[in-house]
C-alpha cells in the first residue's frame, strides 16, 4: 500500500492508522482525492454493481417466449454471475495487491462495460447472454470485493456512515435497473437492447476512474517508494469471519432468490409485466432506504441484537405478506420486506469494515465472506426455480425464504460490537 504520509504511516506493519500526529480522529484519509470525489468515486462504483444482473428478471416472459427457455435455465443465467463472483473473489485480494486497488477496480468496470454491451446481440446470439453473465460477474467480484477496502482506507472513522451510503447506491442501482427495463424494452423495441443500455453507465464510469487512477498515481510517484505489498491468506480458521459468512450467505441467497422470482411471482398472480418490475422496484427502494439509514444506529443502541432482531423481524413479516398475502396491502409488505433485507444486508457489510484492522484486512475478510455469499447466492434462483417446476407453489418459496431469515437472525446474535477478525 502506497505510503500516504509519514505521520500516518506505520513501520511495522506497513499501513495507515486512524489518527494524525495530533492524536485527532480521522474522517477522511486519502491525500490523493478530495473527500468530494472519493464519495463520488464510490458512489459511481456502487452504482454499477446490479444493473447488469437486475435488468433480466422483468424480462423473463419475453426472453422465455423468443428463445423457448424454462424456468430453470432462467434462473441459470441470474446465477452465472454470482457463480463467477463467488470463484473470483478468493483472489481479489491478491490481484488488487498486484496491481493496487484502484487500477483493479477500472479493469473491473472494464468487465462490466463488456459484460452489458455482448448482452446488445443476445436475441439473435442467445449464447452471449451467459458470456455476458461471465464478464458482468468477474467485474462486479472485483468491484463488491474492494468497495469495503475503499471505505476503510478513505474514511475510516466514518464506516457506518459510508457503508449505508455505498450500500444504499449499489441498492439505488438495483431498483432502476429493475424499474427501467420494460419501459427500455418498449423504447427501444427489444429486450436486448434495453439490458445493453446500461453499458452507458458502465462507459462513463470507466472514465471517472480512470482520472481516479491518474491522480492516485501522480500523488504515489511524489511520495517514497512504500515497502512491498506481502498479500496474507483470507481468515479461514476465524470463527468470527465464517459466522459472518454465513449471515451475509443467508442474505445473498434470499435477495437473489427474491430478484429472481419475485416479479415473476406477481404476474402470475394477476399483476401486468410492468406493474410487476415497479413492484420490484419498490422493493429495492426500500432496501435501499434500509442500507442508508440503519447502519447509523449500530452503535446507538446498548446491545446490537435488538437492532437485529427488529430489522429481520421487518423482512420476516414482509416475507410472508407477500408470500400468503399478495392481494392486502402488497405495497405495505414489499416494503417493509425491502427494509428489513436491505438493512441486515448494509449491517453485514459494515461489520466487514469494522472487524478488520487495515484495508488490506478489510479486502480479505470481504473474499472470504463474499466466497460464501456468492455461492449461495448463486444457488437461490437455481433451486427456487427448480422448487417451482416441480411444485408450482409461491407460497412454498416464500414459506422457505421466510425460514431462512430466521436462520439468519441466529447467526447476527453472536456479532457483537469490538471483534477483530484474526
């Protein structure tokens, strides 16, 4: 890790602490970028990290009819990505010690770029929708990977705070990506176009972190040379880090199980194809609401189980409204469902941040924790729409998705205030 500035910069362990020669907390880190830019930077990131995923679901009906798939290779090809994710990030680390973080994180939004504009031709190509899926997959690995290390580097007395704001835009992603893709369909004509246009988004944000690059690179080269980057193994004997595995897994596999199969659930119980995407629209914006506003009273309240327990509780309720319910009150339920979801989502992320010492830390705890929440992410749309070949039963999925969080919330209690993952 390039060495910041001497009074912030430890010889023994060859990154940066929290506090300056004052002895004053820190808010903002990085000399290269103004604090400005550095949330812009992240937020722009965060922002590409679901459309390339999200903006299929809402189009099933239409991708089913013109290439004659089921419902199971429809949820193959939600998975290929979150597959992919799930056999890259072990290596993210290393890769971004290699290379640095920053240029990893632009060849990562390369990928992305790549992976949403193949999906252009997929209609009269079909084979490039799971090589689109591969490419998405690699670059969001990448990107979800470091964004963790980015907030504890850049703002690490701030890591609640960003964590919700990087949570609550990568969710902001997901809902318009989710929203728009039917309307860009009857713009546009076709369903892939409209998956394509978000390679716009990917375009220009390339562009932003390629001048985040540059300057990361020209204030580097003023600074002395920093010691060699050794890249330790990921925490795989840290009970702590697989509890939080496991909770984020849990978490991975309900959300793409529910990005998956949720619109498609709604307009087979009497709701319009668009009506259905809005609907899951809303669901993201209240995740999204969720990742920005509860990982601010994480240290508010005495013991963090009951901000657990009140924050699943939310997605157990809506769970199975909208399983059992669909007809009362749906908006009340996707809604206090998408809270409660979002925000045991934000929490996880932000107990990355706060269990690790150093960026470095940071960057390996979340490889190994997003090596389990990838592969059982992977998993929920497969199974779910096997589950629903053989039994035609919504009530069944959601049934099973409400257990889970259940078993999600045992694994939060454990997750106390002032650990560190060895």
């Amino acid at each position: 890790m390039p060495i910041r500035s001497f009074d912030k910069f430890s010889i023994e362990t060859g990154e940066t602490s929290d506090v300056s020669l004052t002895g004053q907390p820190q808010r903002y880190a990085s000399q290269a970028l103004s604090a400005g830019f550095a949330t812009t930077a992240l937020i722009v990131l965060s922002l590409n990290l679901r459309p390339a995923i999200v903006s299929l679901p809402p189009l099933t009906t239409d991708i089913q009819r013109d290439l004659g798939w089921g419902n199971a290779a429809i949820g193959l090809i939600t998975s290929i990505p979150i597959l992919c994710m799930a056999i890259l990030s072990p290596v993210v680390p290393r890769i971004a010690a290699r290379w640095g973080r920053v240029p990893t994180t632009t060849g990562a939004l390369v990928l992305i770029l790549l992976g949403s504009g193949l999906k252009l031709f997929a209609d009269t190509m079909p084979v490039l929708l799971p090589i689109s899926a591969v490419f998405a997959g690699l670059g969001i690995a990448i990107g979800a990977g470091l964004a963790p290390a980015f907030v504890r580097e850049w703002f690490p007395n701030r890591i609640g705070a960003m964590t919700g704001l990087y949570s609550a835009a990568l969710i902001f992603g997901a809902a318009i990506g989710s929203a728009a893709s039917v309307p860009l369909m009857h713009l546009t004509g076709s369903w892939a176009e409209a998956m394509a246009s978000w390679s716009a988004l990917a375009f220009a944000s390339v562009l932003l972190w390629i001048l985040v690059s540059l300057r990361q690179r020209r204030h580097d080269a003023a600074q002395p040379a920093a010691p060699p980057v050794i890249a330790k193994g990921l925490p795989w004997r840290s009970p702590l880090a697989w509890t939080l595995a496991g909770y984020l897994g849990l978490n991975a596999f309900i959300f793409y199980s529910l990005l998956a199969w949720m619109a498609p659930s709604f307009s087979e119980r009497g709701w319009t194809q668009q009506n259905a995407g809005f609907l899951l629209a809303l669901s993201s914006i209240a995740q999204m609401f969720g990742a920005l506003v509860l990982p601010r009273f994480m240290n508010r309240f005495a013991s963090r189980r009951t901000l657990f327990i009140m924050v699943m509780a939310m997605g157990i309720v809506g769970t199975v409204g909208v399983g059992f319910m669909p007809q009362i009150a749906p908006l009340v339920f996707i809604s206090v469902q998408g809270i409660g979801i979002g925000g045991t989502f934000a929490l996880g992320i932000a107990l990355l941040s706060e269990y690790s010492a150093t960026p470095a830390d940071a960057a390996r705890l979340t490889a190994l924790t997003f090596l389990v929440s990838y592969i059982l992410g992977a998993l929920g749309p497969v199974l779910m729409g096997i589950l629903l070949s053989a039994h035609h039963s919504w009530e069944l999925l959601y049934g099973i998705l409400g257990v889970l969080l259940i078993c999600q919330l045992l694994l939060a209690l454990p997750l106390k205030r002032g650990l560190t993952v060895s």
